[in-house]
C-alpha cells in the first residue's frame, strides 16, 4: 500500500493507494513520517516490508495498539490516500481493515467529521487520528503516556536526574525556583481550580500563584497576553482552559549552539511552547511570535525571510503530527488592543469553552 499502485497499468494490487518511486518512498518515510529511512535502491515492496518491521519493535504508548512509529505511518498513509476522490479513500480503508483484522485492528471512517480512527477491538482501545488522543478504560493515565515524568513549565531549562528503581531506569524532574510541574489529573479539562489544587492553594491563598503564572513568560508580550485572557475570561473562577507558560516539551542536554555547529539534525527542534493548554481531552499550543520568527535584521532593518518562516510552518507541522492544535498569534496583533480582543475570542472559538 505505501509503494502504491502502477498509475493505469495497474501493476500492483493496491488500486486504491498512490504509487511511490524511489525518491518517493525516501520523501513518505523521512520527510512525511520525519522517520530516518532511506530507499537504498533495493526492491520497493521488500524494503518497506523490513522497515515496517523494524518500526513495528519499536515503543509503543499504549500497549493495546501499534508502537508509535508504526502508527505515525499509518497517518501519513491515510492522510495522502485522504487527498484522493472519496470514493477512492473509502476503498482504501477497506484494503487496510483487510490487512489489519489478522491483528484485531482496524481503521474508520468517520465521514461528518472527515476523520480517522484505528482501535483494537479486543481491548476497547481507540487512536484518533484527529485528535491524537489515545482512549481507553483507563482515561486518568493519558497525560502520565503523553508526559511519563511530568510536564515543566516556566522559563528555566529543567533539571532531571535518572535513577534506577527496581531494575528499571527512571526520570524524574527536579524543582527550582520560576518552574512549576504537571504530574497528573489534566485530563479531559484542566482549569485554574485544578492548577491550585495541583499546587496546594486555594481561592483565597492564590495570590503568588497567580504573580507566578505571570512572571513565568519570557516577554511582556506573553505576560500581556496573559493577563488579558485570564481577565477577560476570569480564567481565576471560571471553568475555563488555564494557560500554562513556557512549557517543555522536548530538548536535548547539550546548548543548540553546539547541535547548530556539529550539524546535528535536532539543532531546529521547538522546545519550549509559550502557553499550553488542555481542554475537551485535546492539547493545545498557543505559540507568541515577535518579528524575528519570520523576518531577518538586515543593515539594521527588519525584512521577511524565507527560511525563518518556513521554520515556523515546519514546527507547526511537527506540533499537529505530535497531537498539539497549533493557535499562533504575532507581538504586532498583541500591539492592538482592538485586535488583542479578537485574538481571544478567536482562541476561545479554537478552544471551544
């Protein structure tokens, strides 16, 4: 299926699915997929069929379903076979329950909502391609899959230790003064009442809660934005998506001046997102970008650039494949007030609350 047919030869057995070249194949899996695999110029059919079986050894988030990899293949698959005639996509799923039902697998269809859905009918386990969300009997462990050691937030880069306990190697985050953690509960709707209940505060001892939600933000821009969404929607005693700034969550040991300078693949990866947020078991990044994120200082001017642009289009790319919606906003729409307002209603729309 992922080598696809022969265009009206009709060649191969999948019809229904597009045909990959060489160079195709390499582009699906290292650049659709942002899997590390390269046609060698062997045969196409045998080639996916051992990358597919390496994938598939490979971690899996939850054990009622494929490994992770695996998974990420199966949504690039749907998604290019979703850009075809509907009958055509139709079609495809069908060829790939077939393939799956020897697994206790399948793949729906979801036509109103013009999604995708893989679940194990043995363990009443579902993956939305949509949402990214992993469904099962056990909702409340979720974010511990997404987050196993928690989710830091707060401008200082997070210190960890890695121990060992009864036999298996663990992570765990340290504290420090400006970072906060998120350990559990989050799901299906995290407000402010459960961040105090997370930090041990209530309505009337919050105050330093609140001064340290603000002084979290990195620029007055993310501090003004804050402010002025948790006053407008009275995120304080509403029951409303609170904003967690500056939240880790991926980066690498060494500084990315060195991974910049050794070439290293990871040098462009998005660490730290301004505002997360997690509602109607859904996770979202609210992303604050001033002009450097798409323009370039050229003889003391500000002029747009392609590449870092495009930077910007490949996190958000990277983010949405991670199951994060993507809400991105510009410093010169914070500048207006008047485009300030709408800006929250806007997220509030994207949000749903």
């Amino acid at each position: 299926m992922i080598c696809g047919s022969h265009g009206t030869a009709n060649k191969y057995q999948w019809s229904n699915f597009i045909y990959r070249s060489s160079s195709e194949l390499t582009e699906f899996f290292v650049y659709s997929c942002e899997l590390d695999y390269r046609h060698d110029g062997s045969t196409r059919d045998s080639w996916v069929i051992s990358v597919l079986t390496e994938l598939n050894e490979s971690n899996s988030s939850n054990t009622s379903l494929p490994s992770d990899k695996i998974i990420r293949v199966i949504i690039e698959l749907l998604t290019s076979v979703a850009d075809l005639q509907s009958d055509k996509h139709i079609d495809a799923v069908k060829d790939i329950n077939n393939s799956l039902k020897h697994s206790g697998l399948g793949i729906k269809f979801e036509q109103e909502k013009y999604k995708f859905i893989i679940l194990n009918t043995g363990k009443k386990s579902v993956f939305d391609f949509e949402t990214d969300n992993i469904k099962s009997e056990s909702k409340s462990d979720f974010f511990c899959q997404q987050f196993p050691a928690g989710l830091p937030f707060g401008i200082a880069k997070p210190d960890f230790r890695i121990f060992s306990e009864k036999g298996i190697q663990k992570l765990q985050f340290e504290l420090k003064s400006g970072m906060g953690i998120l350990i559990k509960d989050v799901y299906p709707n995290f407000n402010f009442r459960k961040l105090e209940i997370a930090f041990g505060v209530d309505e009337f001892t919050n105050v330093a809660l609140k001064k340290a939600l603000v002084n979290m933000n990195q620029t007055q821009f993310e501090k003004d934005f804050l402010i002025k969404y948790a006053k407008t929607f009275k995120m304080a005693i509403s029951d409303i998506p609170a904003l967690l700034p500056q939240a880790w969550i991926q980066w690498h040991s060494q500084p990315k001046k060195d991974l910049r300078s050794s070439g290293s693949k990871h040098s462009d990866e998005l660490y730290r997102i301004d505002f997360v947020a997690f509602w109607n078991n859904k996770r979202y990044a609210i992303l604050i970008d001033d002009i450097g994120h798409y323009g370039k200082k050229q003889n003391n001017i500000w002029q747009a650039n392609e590449e870092n642009y495009s930077k910007r289009l490949k996190e958000d790319r990277k983010l949405r494949k991670e199951g994060w919606q993507v809400f991105r906003v510009s410093n010169w729409e914070i500048r207006n007030e008047d485009l300030m307002a709408e800006i929250l209603y806007d997220l509030k729309d994207f949000i749903g609350f």
